[in-house]
C-alpha cells in the first residue's frame, strides 16, 4: 500500500511531491518519493531566475533531472511556474516596455516548453495573481501589461505546448471568498473568449484546525465552469516546541485536516490530483518563514509516517 496506488485505483487521481532535484542525495529521500509518488512539482527549479537568470543564458540541470527521474519512474511532472511576483531576475523585473516584455515571456515560455512540452501533464503558467481582496496583485506583469497578462501568457504557453494543462495557481482560494470569487469572474471571462486556460491550482498551505468549512463548495465555482481543480502545494502548519515537533493531540487534529483535503479532491470528479509541497518535516519552507510552526507535512524529520500519513492514505482507500 501507498499513497500513489491508493490514489489511482479506484479514484484515478495522481498523489504528487514538490522537490528539488538535490533532495535525492539523502539515500532516504528517494525510496520514499519513488514508491509513494506518482507526480512531481520542481519545488524550485523551473522558476525563472533558476531557468532563466541571465536573458538567453539556460540553467536546465534541475528540472532535467527531474523530468528525467519522472520518466524513470512512469510519474507526471506539473511544471511551475512563468508568472510571479517572486523568484523572477531583476533583467524582467526592470522592464517597463509592453513589447519588450511580452517578447521576453514568449523567448522564456517557448524555451521551457520547447525541451519539456510533451514530458509535462501541467504547467501552473499564472502564479499567485490575486490579492487577497480579489484585485490584480502587482507585479512586472501587471504592471507593464495590465490584467491583460493573463491572456497572453496564457495563450503563448498553448501555442508551445498544445497538450499541457494550463493553471492559474493561488493561495486563500480553497474557501469561498473575496479572492476565490474574484478568481472565478477572471476564470469565465477567459473561457468566454477562448482562452486556453485548464485548471485551477489550490496550494492548500493550510493552519492545523483552521480549514475553510467550504473547500468543496470553492472547487465548484471553478469545475462549474469546465476546469479542473488540483491541489497543488499542500501543507498544513502547526505549532511546534524548540525541536520543531509538534505533540500528539495536534498531529491528530492534523491528520483529520489532511483527510478532509483529500476527501474534497475524490468528492470532485474535476479534481485530477494532491500534491503535497514536500513529503517530509526536513525539506519543509515552513520553519523558515513562520517562526514556531513547523511539523507540516506527512513524514517526520527521520522519514516516519506521521498520523497525517495514516489518515491521508485511508482517505485514498475509501474514497
Ligand atoms: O538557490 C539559492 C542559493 O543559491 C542561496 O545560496 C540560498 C541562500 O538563501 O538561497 C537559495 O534560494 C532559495 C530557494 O528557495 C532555493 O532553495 C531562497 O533563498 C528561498 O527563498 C527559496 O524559497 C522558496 C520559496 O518558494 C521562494 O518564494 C521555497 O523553497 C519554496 O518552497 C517556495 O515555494 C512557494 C511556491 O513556489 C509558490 N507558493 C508558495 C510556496 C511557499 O512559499
């Protein structure tokens, strides 16, 4: 039993890691990743300023190795990301001439989806757009070219690689609110003129017991529309003591809040897959963004399954 096998089974979902290609140099990552995964994020490594931090110049060693391993192991790589606010060289974040950076966009998608277009099942070609109040969060993209970006990048990516599933990929969407609603107008509206747009991605970087109450209801604003919804960088943060560990009664609570994720995904036959963002409390942003939490994933920091892996993989098998 594994968390890859009881995903496809009978629910046919992918259940996916978001690593970086250096994490295999620990003999324990591997193992785990190649029996447990049927689906990889680069977690860091096709972002632009590791692909692309000099205009023209390529860095490809990361995301070759993970496409590769993918191959290897018969898994699906969901590419990320051409769009941010974060993560982008300071030669694209300095342009202000629409031209000049919609010609820089084509150059870079064309580049990463002329080497991987037919080894990826995904792209998240839009990341994290939105404020929290639905508005357009600023960026180089927005501001040099408007909402209008959205399109463009969009439809760039379709022309390169016609068979990858295009995302727009957010955080604070996976209940029903300002953001998520904000994000399902844009949605329609890029739908109604045809825009190649597939799916939506929750990132699901969820607090222990504070789960929106309404998951299901929010991934229905957008498979109503046609798209898919994934989760796409799942998490869940809990406070931990000086050792980063977290006690027993919130690794329960935990555990309960991860088979809730899950259980919206197998709920919606438009929800094609979990990541989770790293499998294991060693190779966790967490800690280091978020001061006294920490313990958010499925394995400990000496690679044991946590409950949250115990009711995760029940989740899969009874869904
Ligand atoms: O590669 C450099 C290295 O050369 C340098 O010596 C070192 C010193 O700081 O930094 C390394 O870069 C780090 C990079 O990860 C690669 O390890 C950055 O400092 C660090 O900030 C960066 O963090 C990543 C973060 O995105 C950046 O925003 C995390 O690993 C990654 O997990 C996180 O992932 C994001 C998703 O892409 C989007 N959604 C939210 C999610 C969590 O923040």
């Amino acid at each position: 039993t594994n968390l890859a096998g009881a995903a496809s089974k009978d629910n046919k979902r992918y259940f996916g890691d978001a690593y970086q290609s250096f994490y295999l140099a620990d003999p324990r990552y591997g193992p785990i990743l190649d029996s447990q995964f049927s689906a990889y994020t680069p977690e860091n490594e096709m972002k632009w300023e590791v692909i692309e931090p000099t205009r023209g110049v390529f860095n490809w060693t990361g995301s070759d190795l993970i496409v590769a391993h993918a191959k290897k192991t018969h898994s699906i790589v969901r590419g990320h990301n051409f769009c941010w606010d974060s993560q982008t060289p300071s030669y694209v974040t300095s342009i202000t001439d629409p031209t000049e950076l919609t010609q820089v966009l084509e150059e870079h998608i064309n580049a990463v989806l002329g080497r991987y277009g037919n080894d990826l099942y995904a792209f998240d070609v839009i990341n994290e757009p939105l404020n929290d109040n639905g508005t357009i969060k600023s960026s180089v993209w927005s501001n040099v070219l408007g909402e209008n970006y959205i399109e463009t990048a969009l439809t760039i990516a379709h022309k390169a690689a016609p068979n990858v599933k295009l995302y727009i990929n957010d955080y604070n969407i996976e209940g029903v609110n300002s953001k998520s609603q904000a994000l399902a107008t844009i949605a329609k509206n890029l739908l109604d003129k045809g825009v190649p747009l597939h799916g939506i991605g929750f990132e699901s970087h969820f607090i222990g017991g504070e789960l929106p109450g309404d998951i299901s209801q929010s991934m229905k604003q957008f498979t109503d529309l046609g798209l898919d919804v994934a989760i796409t960088e799942l998490d869940i943060r809990v406070p931990v003591d000086s050792s980063g560990i977290a006690n027993a009664t919130v690794r329960k609570l935990q555990a309960d809040n991860y088979a809730t994720v899950v259980q919206a995904c197998l709920d919606n036959g438009n929800c094609p897959g979990v990541t989770v963002w790293g499998f294991d409390d060693g190779h966790s942003w967490i800690p280091g963004v978020f001061a006294g939490q920490g313990d958010a994933n499925l394995y400990d920091f000496n690679y044991q399954p946590k409950p949250a892996y115990y009711s995760t993989l029940a989740a899969l098998q009874n869904g």
